[in-house]
C-alpha cells in the first residue's frame, strides 16, 4: 500500500476499506511522504500481522501501477512524467510503482517507489501470463528443460527462467527423453540394459564401416518404435524411469533389451562378419585390423596395426588380397584399370569379376597371377603382366599398414609396406638393440665371443621379438648387431666375417706389391682405385670370401672362427695372386676398350659408345673385385672381349646395333623398377645379382654372336626371372 496524504480522514477510509483485508496477511511499505510519518505507519501497522518496510510489499489492487524500465519509451510512466519533487526523479529504478496517475497535459506518476519484480509474481500470481519455449534434453539433469517467460500485463517479469518440462507438456517431455536418452544414448545410467545395447548398436555401426554400406543398421524411429510400445506414459524423465524401472525388470529383465535380428536390415541380410576379420594371420602374427568409412582420407577402408619390434617379421604376401569382404570390389576394380582393347573382353566386369573370384584359391600366389589364370580361362584372353594397373584402384581397396609402439601411438603409415619398412628402419633396429641388448657389441678387433646365436628371441608388448645377430664391417673393426631378416644378418655376416679375418691375417696386399713384374704393375696402374694398394686390398678381400666359402661359410664360434682363420691364413697368398692375375686381364681389356672409345669421333656412333661406357662404368669401378667375386672374374673378361667385338662391327651395323640397344635398355628398366620395388628383406640378393648378370649375357648374345654365352639367353628368360621374384 502506499500513501503519502497529510489529511488523517483519507488514510482512516484507506485502512478501514478493503486494502485493510489485503493488509492483514502480508508484510507492508508505505511510500511517498507516508513513508517517514511515524503515525502514518503506527496506524498501518494495526492493519498488519508484519511489520511496516521501509520499501513495500503491495496491495493487489494498485499493481496496474507498475512501471517498468522507467528510463525506456515503451514505459508507461518515463523520467519525465514523475514528479519532480520525488527523489526518484534523479535515480530512475528499474521497476517502480505509483499509487497515483494523474492526467494533465500528460500523464503523471505520483508517490511512486522502487519495487522487485519478484513481489508482483508473489502477490498477483492469478495476475501474471507463463509461456514457455524451447523445450530441450538436458543429460545432467535427467530431464526436459525449457525456458519460462513470466509477463504482469505485458511487462515482462521474467525473461528466461530455465524450468522442468515434464510438469508441462508430458507428452512432448516423455517423447524427447526416449529419443535423446535411449535411443541417441546421450544419458548418464547404470542400468545394465543400456550398457547392452549401446554395445550392440556399436557393432551394427562398426559392420557399416566394414562393409561400406549405410543401411545395415535400423534408422532411430525403429529404435524409437521399440522404446515407445515399452514404456508408460508417465515416463518422462530419467527420475521416472528409473522408478519404474526398478519394480519392472524384476518380472521382465530382457524387456528393453535389443535383440541383434532387429538392428539389421533384412536387405543387408548378405553381409557377414566374418568377411571382415578382426585380425590378420601372418605365419605366427596376429595383426589388429580396423576400418574406416571415411572417403577421401588416406586411411580409408582397411589398416593393418604393425608393432613396432615385429615389422621386420611382416612380408608383403597376403595383402593384395584383402579381405574377403572386399575382395570382389577389388577383383572388379582391378579388371576396370585393364586397357580397353583388353578390358572389352571380360564385359560385363562384376560378373567376370564374380566367376573368377569363385574359381580363385585365395592367398595361393600373388592375386594378379591367380586373376590373371582364371580370366584366361574364363574367355581365353592372355592378360599381359603389365596390363594391370593396381595404382588405379580406389584407395579404400588398398590396405593401409600402420605401425605403432608399444603405447599404440602411429610412428608412420602408409600403403607401400617396403616403404614403410624403409622410412623406419632406424627405428627398429633401435627397438632390435634394446631388446637384445645383451648380444650387441662394437669395436671389436679379435673373436672374443664364446658363440653368436643364429637368433634371438624376446617377448615385447605381447609378441615375440626375433631378432638375427650378425658381425658389420666398421672398417678398422667389427661390431655385433642384430638384424630383422636373415637375409640382412646373412649379407652382414658375410662382410663381417671378411673384415674380422683380414684384421687377423697379415697383410698380402704388401706382400704382393714388391713382387710384381712391371708389366703386372702397369696393368694394375691402370685401375678405378685410388691406388696399386688400395687395389690389392680389394683382391685380397675377394679372395678371403672365396676361401671362406670354400670352408663352408662363416663360423658362429670361437672355435669355428679358429679353424676358419687358419683355413684361411694357409691359402691366402697363393689365391691373392690367382685373383690378381684375372684383374690384370681384365684391366687390360677394359684399358683397349677405354683407348677405342677415346680415339672415336663420329657422331653418328655416339649413341652407341654412351652405352658402352655405361657398361664399363658398371663392370669395372672401385671395389669390383669383391663385388664381382671369384667366380664371375673370368666372365667379365668375355664381356670386355664382346664390347671390342661390338665396337669393330658398330660402323657397318648402325640400324640393328640400335635395335639390339633399345631391347637391353627395356629390360634394363624392368630390371632397375625391380630393384626400386623389392624390400630390402625380400628376394636373396644371389637372385637378384643373377638378372644382373643374365643382362650381361644378353648383350653377349646380341653384340657378339660369335662369343659364346654361359647359358642360354633371352629378354624373355630375364622377364620370366624377374616375375618370379617380383613382390
């Protein structure tokens, strides 16, 4: 109530009237002059059961006085239309009351005071309008949540009030929480049925990836259907649920459980988890696979999770199959990458694709030779090697090799295995070292091992770590270092061996240099070395691979690298200077070779002599001697002697010296391809270093018809050669 009349008549009327009933029960303030007029306030205070404040709860009947935001236009009474001799007038409240309007020339407010908005929502709750607005899931409070907005006659008391919705609109509320809550799983539960089925409906999800599909899993108005027939009406929020709950799974556990039937599609019914493996099998590895339904990724489709200490042990065969549940996508996509003259064949291509790969033992050879097979049998068309072009196939068909510590953590990937194996070699012979720590030594001189095993076994991060020791040449010593295939420790272990017994063994290259003849000593002048010395060094270490080979290979044991040492020691000399002997002849002819081409200057020949100097340059060159070995130095005197023959007959035999050039280049190119594309633990280097030399033959065979080759030659024999090795 409010007052601020000196006559003591009109606040008698006030109070006995009917403001005195609203005065009874609640608490009163008295505004304007009133407000500091001790009897004013004695007298209204017998009105109340409270006490008179000094700023007011209200009577009802005077709240259409409010005046909101008093500063603003839309206000009912602004700045201006107060009385000027209210304190008020200076500091406008937000929110006020007159108890007196009064219209002049316009419209006034008089003994007004400031005022709470929540007073008005208390007093006049009959008075107030409620809306409400975006009803919302909210996971921390279990419940649907919206905003309440609270206005007195269009004065807006407040603005958003966040409330539970459930008391609201059941309807709605009940139909959020199942949709947000059960079936998008955006709830915080320990009921186990949940658990169960959010699981389950991550497996559907993970096949989808798998198999690359989106409609293998039910949409959510299924899972909303299931929610929906199960649940009563009355649950509309967590606090419900769980109420209801815990008196229904005591007769009916399994009635909101999924069963996996009602997850799939009847038209994804085809679909198999076993065409989509968890882990791949290699030998005795057990590899994590995942997948990934993200297109336009570089990990898209299948990755094959590598540990670390056990990449070494990893071969390439296998992967250009796949996995079988996508293996005929792969089939398909690999017949489409054919050239059209030979693609036309096999349409329409999924169907030949399908016949095919029903034909095909899978994991039996290489899959292009197997498809390849089976196409020609298929409709009698020879699929050339080179046709096929895997780079062409979709990115996802190709399997992504990630490698990983012991934390899991990518340490690189990649769809090139070799690559990989390559870019992180560092990093696992570091991981081989720790592992064997114990094996590993340097700056060795002398055998002072008891034994060296052939392989070492460690258990890390759940796999068996094996690991192949070997000796490496460090120049002025050896040092123990453990390898991750046995064709790395068997390449090692054989110059290790050589550099360990040379240390060992008096000096035969400082023997020999004073006891050669001039004319010996002219031709050895003549070398790629940096000297005679450096020369017969380079002899001298061919010579300890042969009598080592001789022996029987490297010895693992002090014992056996005794008896090899004393093998050697007794045999040295003589075969140093039967090596020496094949390296005069062979200096001398590639010296006339070297004098031919120097003293030619017709440039019509020129073709042909770059050729022949890039020959040279491959077949004589620092540290031919023990590359080439004991066996193969004989041949290299025929090849020089097949180089001068070409040379007599190049003038007269342009055209087809052409011919026969462009022939060795295309196999030479196979033949570098080859090495670019094979791991460096792959094929034995014995078979590589054959092709090497069957291209040698071939040029034989071609230049110098009248010099006989060692074996029979031919491109196609060296192509056949490489297929067979090829990864």
């Amino acid at each position: 109530m409010t007052t601020g009349v000196d006559e003591r008549r009109a606040l008698d009327a006030a109070l006995t009237g009917p403001i005195a009933q609203c005065l009874a029960d609640r608490p009163v303030v008295v505004f304007g002059g009133g407000a500091t007029n001790p009897g004013v306030l004695r007298r209204i205070a017998r009105c109340t059961k409270d006490t008179v404040h000094g700023v007011p709860d209200v009577p009802i009947e005077v709240f259409d006085r409010l005046a909101h935001e008093v500063n603003r236009p839309d206000s009912r009474t602004d700045g201006d239309a107060l009385a000027q001799r209210l304190a008020l007038f200076k500091k406008p409240p937000r929110w006020l009351m007159a108890a007196e309007l009064v219209e002049t020339s316009k419209l006034w407010g008089r003994i007004a005071a400031r005022i709470e908005p929540e007073w008005a929502e208390t007093l006049a709750g009959h008075l107030v309008k409620r809306s409400y607005s975006e009803p919302h899931w909210e996971k921390k409070q279990g419940a649907v949540m919206a905003y309440e907005k609270v206005s007195l006659y269009g004065i807006p008391i407040v603005v958003a009030r966040k409330v539970n919705y459930g008391r609201i609109d059941p309807e709605l509320s009940r139909e959020l929480f199942i949709r947000h809550a059960l079936v998008e799983g955006d709830w915080t539960t320990h009921h186990q049925f949940f658990h169960d089925n959010r699981a389950l409906l991550d497996e559907v999800e993970d096949l989808e990836h798998r198999a690359r599909r989106r409609d293998i899993l039910v949409d959510d108005e299924t899972l909303f259907d299931f929610y929906d027939r199960r649940l009563p009406a009355d649950v509309v929020s967590a606090r419900h649920f769980d109420s209801w709950w815990k008196q229904t799974r005591t007769t009916r556990p399994d009635l909101l459980t999924f069963d996996r039937a009602m997850l799939v599609n009847e038209a994804a019914g085809d679909v198999s988890e076993q065409d989509y493996p968890d882990f791949w099998h290699q030998g005795d590895l057990r590899l994590r696979l995942t997948y990934q339904f993200e297109p336009g990724t570089d990990a898209d489709g299948v990755t094959v999770h590598i540990p670390l200490p056990v990449l070494g042990q990893v071969g390439g065969d296998g992967f250009d199959w796949q996995v079988p549940g996508l293996r005929q996508d792969l089939v398909t996509a690999l017949i489409r990458s054919l050239p059209k003259p030979v693609r036309r064949n096999f349409v329409p291509v999924p169907d030949h694709a399908k016949a095919a790969l029903e034909r095909m033992v899978p994991y039996d050879g290489s899959l292009l030779d197997a498809l390849g097979r089976e196409l020609r049998r298929l409709v009698g068309v020879v699929v050339p090697p080179d046709a096929w072009q895997p780079d062409q196939v979709p990115n996802h068909l190709r399997i992504t090799f990630r490698v990983v510590d012991e934390q899991d953590v990518p340490l690189g990937e990649g769809k090139d295995l070799a690559a990989l194996k390559q870019r992180l070699k560092p990093a696992v012979q570091a991981t081989l070292s720790a592992v064997a720590e114990d094996v590993t030594r340097s700056g060795l001189t002398a055998w002072t091992l008891d034994a060296l095993p052939s392989a070492v076994e460690r258990r890390r991060g759940g796999y068996v770590v094996t690991g192949y020791p070997a000796l490496v040449d460090e120049g002025e010593s050896v040092a123990v270092r453990v390898f991750e295939t046995e064709a790395e420790q068997r390449r090692s272990m054989a110059a290790g061996t050589r550099r360990l017994l040379l240390l060992n063994l008096p000096s035969a290259a400082k023997f020999l240099q004073g006891r050669l003849s001039n004319e010996a000593k002219l031709a050895l002048s003549r070398n790629p070395h940096r000297n005679v010395l450096d020369l017969l060094d380079d002899c001298a270490g061919c010579a300890v691979d042969k009598l080592v080979a001789d022996h029987g290979g490297p010895a693992w044991d002090a014992a056996g690298f005794e008896r090899l040492h004393e093998t050697v020691r007794a045999g040295l000399v003589d075969t140093v200077v039967d090596v020496v002997a094949k390296v005069q002849q062979i200096l001398a002819a590639a010296y006339g070779v070297e004098r031919r081409l120097a003293g030619t200057s017709n440039l019509a020949l020129v073709p042909a002599l770059t050729d022949v100097r890039t020959q040279l340059s491959g077949l004589v060159y620092r540290g031919f001697v023990t590359a080439t070995g004991y066996r193969r130095l004989p041949d290299l005197v025929r090849y020089l002697r097949a180089v001068e023959h070409r040379l007599d007959k190049l003038p007269g035999n342009l055209a087809r010296d052409r011919e026969w050039m462009g022939k060795v280049e295309t196999v030479q190119e196979e033949y570098r391809d080859l090495l670019a594309t094979v791991p460096p633990d792959g094929p034995p280097g014995d078979a590589l270093g054959e092709i090497r030399w069957m291209i040698e033959e071939l040029r034989v065979s071609y230049f110098a018809q009248t010099i006989r080759t060692a074996h029979p030659v031919s491109d196609t024999r060296i192509y056949r050669a490489m297929d067979q090795i090829a990864p």
